[in-house]
C-alpha cells in the first residue's frame, strides 16, 4: 500500500498497469538510486550525490518534465508503424546492446544510444507514442519545444542550439538518470539547407543547422525529433537518424478503436450511440480528441445533457 514503510521511504516504488479487463496491476520494483547504494556501499564521511530529476527541471526553463501515462498497447497505430516500434524497443533492449559491444559493433564506453525521426501529419500520435516509447523503457522524458529556439538577436539561436544539448548533459549528470530527449517540432533543424551566399538570416540558419548536425553526431542517450515534413528533411540529418518511423492517418478500423478510447466513459451517451457512424469521417486521433472536447463543451450548458451522434457530426463539420 502506499502508507507502507518501503514505499513512503521510498525504498521501493512501483509503476502501475490497466490490464485488459479494466484492472490495474502494480509493478514493484527498487528505484536506481537505492540499487547505487546497496552496490556501492559509501565509505566513511562520503555521501552520494544524486538530485531527483523533478528537483533540476523545477529550476530551469528550458525543458518540461513529461510523465507517460500510457504504453504502446495504449496507443492506436497502424500496425506496420507498431512492429517497426516493437523492434525498436527489442534492438535498444540491454542485452542486445551488450552483445553488441562483445561483437565490437557498439563503442563499450556508450549506453544506450538511438536517434529517432517520428514524421507524418498532425495528430496522428507521434508525441503521445514518444511519450508510450519512454514508458516501456521505464525512462523519463525531457521535452522541448523547436518553435522556442528562433531569436530575434543574431547569434542567439546558434547559441540557444547548444544550450539545449548542454543543460540534458548537465541535467543527466547531477540526477545519474538517461531521460529521453524530445524534441517536438523540430521542422526547422531539420529542413534542408540554403546553398550559395544568401542572405545573414540565411547563413545564420545554416549555422544553426550545422551546430545542431554536430550535437545529433555526439549524442550519447535516446533521443527522438518529431516532424511534419520528412520530404524537407536535409540529407545529413537523414544519415544521422538511425531509425525514421511513419505516423499515417487512421483507417476506419483504427479510428474506430480511437473512438471507443477517446470517449469518456462517463458520458451520458445516447442510446444506440454508433461509433462507427462517426468514424467514417477521416479524422486523425488528435481531430477526434479535439471534437469530443468541443462536442462536451456544448452539451455541458444543457439542462439534461445527452450525447448524440449529430451533436458530434456538428463538431466535426466545424
């Protein structure tokens, strides 16, 4: 239970699981720190130092903590995406990295390391599958947002590339942890670049470019870039990338499934409520999320809310 002495010293923590039938299961298991100082005992006078991870990020603006609360049997993906991750997660599995490095393939000195491109349309769940990515890694995930890095100042934004890279080293180095590093949007590193003289803005971005390139090339962890527009993507960063993963839209089958996962199950639905009726609309997991907000939004005002199918087909048409 949460009051027992093991997890209230926190010598003990554990992650918890929806099972099929509606039930959660509870994954105990002894936090790293705790391993650290049963393997390596302190000698007298030394003490161990290790920040929590919550700690750091509370005092820095540059990354947003991000916790998953879903797994990749959570998600709803279209199944060749779903094995390209499974074998993802196979190939960045302990083991095979230490067979690896036996072989001589991998260098002994790096853990665990693997760059990641998810590109496709919005909304068809590449950060929420990011964030499921973690989870079955039992990893944390530091999350920052590209859009921030342009700066109005010139030279600001190559210095601002470096930061990023930077404060994860500095972060993972006082909390002893490998968080994954998200980079959402990141259309704008990775977009090919301008040839010839050009303009100041121009160069400024190739170097932007160029220092972000030189970071991907040294990053030693998980790192996974989030993106639009593959097409756009400039052929140094494709070779950096080991693994590029495509995110399409739902066909009906799986946004029939999205619906059912999406709809709360509180909601005083109609009878005879059809899903399917709504799911022949092309719609990705994010426009759905959106429309049942939108739909909620409505129907709250009302003195008997009910849900009906056209209260949802208004939404969608907006």
């Amino acid at each position: 239970e949460e009051s027992s002495t093991l997890i209230s010293k926190n010598l003990v923590d554990y992650d918890e699981v929806l099972t099929p039938f509606g039930g959660i299961n509870r994954n105990f298991y002894i936090p790293d720190e705790v391993l650290y100082k049963i393997s390596h005992p302190n000698k007298k006078g030394s003490t161990v130092s290790k920040i929590k991870l919550e700690t750091i990020i509370k005092d820095q603006e540059m990354f947003e903590l991000i916790s998953a609360q879903k797994s990749l049997e959570d998600v709803v993906l279209n199944p060749k995406t779903k094995e390209t991750l499974n074998n993802l997660l196979k190939q960045v599995d302990k083991s095979v990295i230490n067979r690896l490095k036996a072989w001589g393939i991998k260098d002994k000195k790096r853990g665990i390391d693997a760059k990641i491109i998810f590109y496709g349309v919005a909304g068809t769940g590449k950060t929420i599958t990011a964030l499921a990515l973690a989870k079955s890694l039992k990893k944390e995930v530091l999350s920052f947002d590209c859009s921030k890095i342009l700066s109005m100042y010139i030279g600001e934004s190559e210095k601002n590339v470096r930061n990023i890279f930077d404060k994860y080293n500095e972060i993972k180095e006082q909390t002893k942890t490998e968080p994954v590093l998200l980079l959402n949007e990141a259309d704008q590193f990775l977009s090919s670049r301008s040839s010839g003289t050009g303009s100041s803005a121009d160069k400024m971005h190739n170097q932007m470019q160029n220092i972000f390139l030189e970071q991907i090339e040294r990053f030693d962890g998980i790192l996974i870039a989030t993106t639009n527009l593959l097409e756009n993507l400039d052929k140094a960063f494709s070779r950096r990338f080991n693994y590029k993963i495509e995110f399409v839209k739902p066909n009906k089958m799986q946004r029939i499934e999205l619906w059912k996962k999406l709809l709360p199950a509180n909601l005083p639905l109609e009878k005879d409520f059809d899903i399917e009726e709504l799911a022949k609309y092309e719609l990705t997991g994010g426009q759905i999320e959106l429309v049942i907000k939108n739909t909620a939004y409505k129907i709250a005002v009302s003195d008997e809310p009910l849900f009906r199918v056209d209260n949802f087909k208004e939404q969608i048409t907006k």
